[in-house]
C-alpha cells in the first residue's frame, strides 16, 4: 500500500516541531507494519499537521504523506514484544503532547495498521471536535475472540465504573489534553509496578472524564506476549482485581445508571457449532478435585450451584449470569482478603472461566446472537453488584 | 543416741525416730532443695523476660526509624522498577517497606528470645540436673515449633499449587499428586523435628527412609500403572510422526484440540 502511494505523496518533513494539532503515537512493531500505519494515517489525515512519534527509526525513504511530521524517538522505555499499551509508552505520549503542545492525542497499538483510516479519523474527532476526554474504539470481533472481555472486563468495567465502552483494555486510544494531563499521575504510578496495566476507562470513570465509544470495525489483534493461559489469566485479572482493589473508595458509591448500549454490530456467523465436550469435562475433573479450594472462596450456594452445572449434560450445560457474576465478586473479595495465595486464586478461577466458555459457547450455538449473550452478562453483574459492596463491607457476614 | 545401761543387765534403748518423723524429714528436705532450685531458676526467667522486652522496645524503634527511611528513598518504588513482584506480592499491602520493617522488628523479638535462653541457661550450675535435661529441649523445643510451623504451611502451599497446576494442566489424576506431595512434605517435616529434638535416635532416620522411599515406590507405581496407557498412546504418536518405510501407508493427521479456534484475549 505504501509503495502504490510512492509516486503521489510527497516526503515527509522531518522534525519540526509545531504547537497545537494532533500528535500520533506508535508502538514498537515491524518494519512492514509500521510503513502500513505511516500510508494509513497519511491517508485518514490528508490535510491536516499530525506529529508522529515511534520507537522505532521512521523509514525515511518510503513515501509518506507531507502532513505527517516525525519526532525524534522519545528516551521512553518500550517493552519488547508488548501486545498491549505500556504505561510507559503512554507516559512518552503524554510527555510529548506537553512539550509539542498537541491538543490530542492518539495512541496506536501495535497492528495498527488494520485500522481502517476512517476510524482513526473518527477516534481523533471523537477528542478533537466531538467534545469527548477519552475516546475508545469498539471493536468488530469474532463470537469466539476476546472472551476474556466479555466474561469479565466488560462487564465488571459496566458495573463498577458505570463506563460503556466494550472494550476497557483497548489497543488503541484518543486523548484530549485534558486526558492526558489528569491520567498521567495514575500512569506513572502503573509504570512504577512491574508488568503494571494500566485501566484507562476506570480512571478517566475516577477522573470524571467524558468516554465515548467509536466504532471500529474489524482490527487485526496481536498475539499476547505469553502463550499460557493459565499465566495469562493471572496476569490480566490479578492486575483487574488489583485495581478493583484499588478503587474501592469510588465504586463503592456509584450505581449503574446508564442504559445498556443497542448492539449495531453485524452478527458474524459461525461457521460450525463449537465442540465444548473437552471444555465441560475439565470443568467436570476441576468441580471434583477444586471444590475444597473453591469452598473457601465461594458460599454454600455457589458451591450447590457448581454442583448442579457438573451434573448437567452437554447441550443443556448452561452457566446462569447471576451464578458467574457473583462467582466473580467472590474471588475479587478474597483477592482482596488473601483468602489464599494470589496465585493459587487466580488458578482457581480458570475452570470456572472456561465453564463460563463453554456455556457461552452453547448460547451461540443455539442461535442467540453474541452480544446479546455478553449483554445479559454484564446486566448480572450490575444487578449482583449490591451483594458485592456487601460483601466488601462486611465480609464476615453470613453468606449461605 | 542409745543409753549406757548402769547395770549390764539392764536393756539397752536405742531412741528410734518414728516413720511419719524420717518422711516429714524427707519431704522438707526435697521442699527445700525445690524452693532452692526455684529460686536460682527464677532469676534467669526475670532475664529472660527483661530481654525480651528490651529486644522488642528497640526492633520497635529500629522498625518506625527504618520505615521513615525507606519512604523517604522510595523504597518500594525502586523495587517495583527493579521487577521484583513476588516481593510486593508476598509484602502485606503490596509494601516492600512494610515486609522489611516487620522482619526487623520479628527479628529483634527473636533475639531477645535467644539472649533470655542464654541467661537462663548461664543461671543454671553446670551440675544442675534442670540445666542438663531441661534447657535442651526448651531451646530445641522452640526450632522444633518454628520447623513444625515452615513444614505445614510449606505442604499446604506446594500440594495447592501441585493441585490446581494439575487441575489446569487437565491430569485426573491431581487429587492424588497434591496428596502425595502434601504427606511426603509432612513426614519429612516429622523426621526432622524429631530428629531435632534427637528423639529416637537412629530408630527415627531408619523409618523414615522406609515411609519416604515407601510413598515415593507407591506413587511411582500408582502413577506409572495409572498413566500406562497415556504413555503408550503417546510412545504411539512419537512413532507415527517418524518417517514411514512404506510410501503407501497414509500420513498422520494431527489431532484436533478443540478449543484450539478459542481466542481468549
């Protein structure tokens, strides 16, 4: 794409720095996909200045766009191999936009390139024109991709935070000033934890910043920099439950208030039923061999309700929201209380996630679209949410 | 004292003192020797107690002077930069500088301990029964506790972790590991307590090598006969994969995982 673009693009201009505008951060990637993502916002800001800043040396013999103005690589740590924004990363950009005086901007992941240029455009107009602090792409996946985010970010983002967007550890994010200016302090605390996260709609939901979501289309997703689940898993939700932790002071107070978004995404279709029989007799040997791990987590009731899902069989093998969402809360209070080692926590959890799989699984396969499924996921967890600030509280009660 | 009788034929009385007279004697006399064996013990109790109350008074002070150091230098910030996250993990609230403060002042109660049972054992004479039987095991009997304590909370940690290792890794057979590794972490444990506490003496090593090597034969051979058929099928599928003699024999075809279409992030 780049290279049809060689003959009619003129050279960029090379750093110069100006104030005002736009400014476009990238994160470390290949060769091939940085020149891609270079000719996509050429493309998606014709006419405009946009300041771009990578990691990684700019090609200074391809043929970009004249609007496209490179900074000199920033003295910020990137981390190698990284599949999500880094908060170092997303300190360089904050650092930049000061010094650049940027009005926004927009920080890429990497695989950027697949980003079609109207939506790069729309993400920058959601902060530049469209009044928004935050804006958050919403990505068209597939029913069998992001599971993780629809079994536990999304909707424990929607209940706590009251925040909207689908998608709450995006790869790519549009900043306002503003934004950037309120969310740095929260950044560089993340960036002084090892392998931190940072959760940029919790804190722009704590800052009081306007989130709003674009649509996104379909986005290319970089494999995770680990391929084990189980350290995955841990990873990601030792981190979400840390900041839940975290937060506690905030979320404790607000109530779901806002309706639940009207899905204008095109159903996918799935090209054969899922077979979800390994998926259900893990849960099977996990249900027979956890149950006293788990007993010190879950309540009675839970453990009752455990017990009649193992005993079902495949096609009527269903997980309730409500048994999730409170399964959930469960193990983010004993996160909280060190019920048990951190570690031995989070391993528990993953067969009752992946139950929560093969349940969804089968809900698709019975012809529910997908979003309707994680919809009604994420209304459980804002209805169970008063048991869950009890249970904070007082977590010494009875709980049958 | 017998009387001089006057007379030869006179008898002879010899003034015996009663029974009830010699056991009133004896018990004053191990009363006494009690009382005096108290109070030569109990000064070195008092030592006892004054060094742990010193010892505690200054892990105190060392504990709040270092804590006030360690937040001015940033301490848990520079560890966290220097990707030591077991560290904050295992730290109470995800404080280095709380973990550190709270070593030293532990450590400080700790060698108080150890200078009172010091000034014990020096109240004691070298010839003292108590000194010679006693203090031994109430210093032996303190690492005995500190092994039985590391030794419980060492089995339950590495049989949960084998447990829900093996749970995720999809092995049947994980209930049965956690319980092996939790039995053979508890008996290691009681050998070296006793061991410690030098109860039993050979005895002790022999039968624990026999219960060690017992549990270590059994599951070796629960395990070998439980899985002989996952070994087979897998010897099976390593043969498959070498290249075949005959060119008319189908290839392989991998075997499917069913989840494999899954994307989980």
């Amino acid at each position: 794409m780049a290279n049809t673009e060689a003959a009619t693009l003129p050279t960029p201009s090379l750093a110069t720095p100006s104030s005002g505008g736009l400014l476009v951060a990238l994160s470390s990637t290949s060769a091939e996909s940085l020149s891609a993502t270079l000719a996509t916002l050429a493309e998606a800001f014709s006419g405009q200045s946009v300041l771009v800043i990578s990691p990684d040396d700019l090609p200074q013999d391809e043929a970009l766009g004249s609007n496209l103005t490179f900074l000199p690589p920033s003295d910020t740590a990137v981390t190698a191999g990284s599949w999500l924004l880094t908060p170092p990363e997303l300190l360089g950009a904050f650092r930049q936009m000061a010094l650049h005086g940027a009005t926004a901007g927009l920080v890429l992941g990497p695989e950027a390139h697949s980003l079609a240029p109207a939506v790069l455009r729309s993400l920058a107009d959601s902060v530049l024109s469209g009044g928004a602090d935050l804006g958050v792409p919403d990505y068209q996946l597939g029913p069998r991709e992001g599971l993780f985010n629809s079994a536990l970010l999304y909707p424990l983002s929607r209940s706590l935070y009251n925040a909207q967007p689908r998608y709450p550890l995006a790869l790519d994010l549009a900043l306002s000033r503003r934004a950037a200016d309120r969310l740095s302090a929260a950044v560089h605390k993340t960036s002084t934890v090892a392998n931190g996260i940072f959760w940029p709609v919790a804190e722009a939901a704590i800052a009081g910043l306007r989130v709003e979501q674009v649509e996104a289309g379909t986005r290319t997703l970089p494999p995770p920099s680990v391929s084990d689940l189980n350290t995955l898993l841990a990873q990601i939700g030792g981190s979400l439950f840390a900041d839940i932790e975290a937060k506690a002071a905030f979320w404790q107070r607000s109530r779901p208030n806002q309706p639940a978004l009207t899905d204008t995404r095109v159903a996918t279709e799935t090209d054969e039923p899922a077979d979800v029989q390994a998926l259900i007799e893990d849960f099977r040997v996990a249900n027979t061999n956890l149950r006293e791990i788990w007993s010190l987590v879950l309540p009675p009731q839970s453990l009752f309700g455990l017990k009649k899902l193992s005993l079902l069989d495949a096609p009527d093998f269903r997980m309730p929201a409500a048994l999730w969402a409170r399964m959930v809360y469960d193990f983010v209070l004993a996160f909280r209380l060190r019920t048990l080692n951190r570690g031995h926590l989070l391993g528990a959890l993953t067969p009752l996630y992946l139950a929560w799989v093969a349940s969804h699984l089968l809900v698709l396969d019975s012809g529910i679209p997908p979003e309707q499924h994680v919809e009604e996921t994420a209304a459980a967890f804002e209805s169970e949410k008063p048991y869950f600030v009890s249970r904070w509280r007082w977590p010494d009660r009875f709980n049958p | 004292m017998p009387q001089v009788p006057t007379n030869i034929y006179d008898p002879v009385v010899v003034a015996h003192p009663s029974l009830w007279h010699q056991v009133g004697d004896s018990l004053s006399d191990s009363m006494h020797r009690s009382f005096v064996k108290l109070a030569s013990f109990l000064p070195g109790v008092l030592s006892l107690l004054i060094a742990v109350l010193i010892m505690t008074g200054v892990g105190a002070l060392l504990s709040v002077a270092l804590r006030r150091i360690l937040v001015k230098i940033n301490f848990d910030e520079r560890l966290n930069r220097n990707n030591n996250a077991s560290l904050s993990d295992f730290s109470p609230a995800h404080s280095p500088t709380l973990l550190v403060t709270r070593v030293v002042f532990w450590g400080c109660v700790l060698l108080g301990f150890v200078i009172g049972i010091s000034a014990l054992d020096a109240s004691f004479s070298n010839s003292s029964q108590v000194s010679i039987f006693l203090l031994p095991y109430v210093a032996h009997s303190i690492g005995a506790l500190f092994l039985l304590a590391a030794g419980t909370i060492l089995a339950r940690f590495l049989s949960r972790s084998v447990l829900i290792g093996g749970v995720n890794a999809k092995l049947q057979y994980a209930r049965f590991l956690s319980l092996g590794v939790k039995w053979l972490v508890l008996t290691l444990t009681g050998a070296m307590i006793l061991d410690h506490l030098g109860i039993g003496g050979t005895i002790i090593e022999l039968a624990f090598g026999i219960l060690f090597g017992g549990i270590v034969l059994t599951l070796a051979l629960a395990v070998g006969l439980g899985s002989r058929d996952i070994v087979s099928r897998s010897l099976e599928r390593s043969a498959d994969r070498l290249p075949t003699i005959d060119p008319n024999s189908p290839a392989p075809r991998p075997t499917p995982t069913p989840a494999s279409n899954l994307r989980h992030f």
